[in-house]
C-alpha cells in the first residue's frame, strides 16, 4: 500500500452535545460548567491554557447541534505594554458578550 493510499477519516464536525463538541478539540477541561448555548447562538470564551489566553468559540445551530469548536492560542500579554493590555480587555469584553 503507498503512503498516498492511506487516508484518515474525515474529522466530524457536527455533534449531538456541547460536551462532544468541546470534547473533540480536548477543551472539555476549559469551559464553564454554567455557560451554555442556546439555539442559533454563537459563544465566546477566553481560557488560559499553560499561562497563556486561548479563545474558543462554538456555534449551535437552529436545529439544536453545535459545531467543531474554533479555537486558537491568543498569545500572552506583556505587562508594560498598555496599549496591548487596552486592546485585550475591549477584546474579553466583546468575547463575553
């Protein structure tokens, strides 16, 4: 068999459970327990993950299930640069909404 035969099945991108959504990107250890999702609702969360921001996003749709998380390592905040302090708190802000 040649290297180019061999395939990986697809990655699933819709779930039943906003536990098997998280679960499928490995950050069912970094969500909020109390923040849920309701129907047609996109949310936000920032997490620290090894000390530094991540942000993670997840849709549910009208029908009830949630897609494959996008997440993505926001980076760390050096703590004598206000302006990037500034921009990452209107950006928490927002993420919270």
């Amino acid at each position: 068999m040649r290297i180019d035969e061999i395939r990986k099945p697809p990655k699933e991108n819709w779930f039943e459970t906003l536990r098997s959504s998280l679960d499928s990107e490995g950050l069912l250890d970094y969500w909020p327990a109390d923040k849920n999702i309701s129907y047609g609702q996109t949310v936000n969360h920032i997490a620290e993950i090894d000390g530094r921001h991540h942000y993670i996003t997840i849709y549910r749709s009208d029908s009830g299930r949630y897609e494959r998380p996008v997440h993505y390592d926001s980076g760390s905040i050096a703590a004598n640069d206000k302006r990037e302090q500034q921009k990452y708190k209107q950006w928490a802000k927002d993420a919270r909404k």
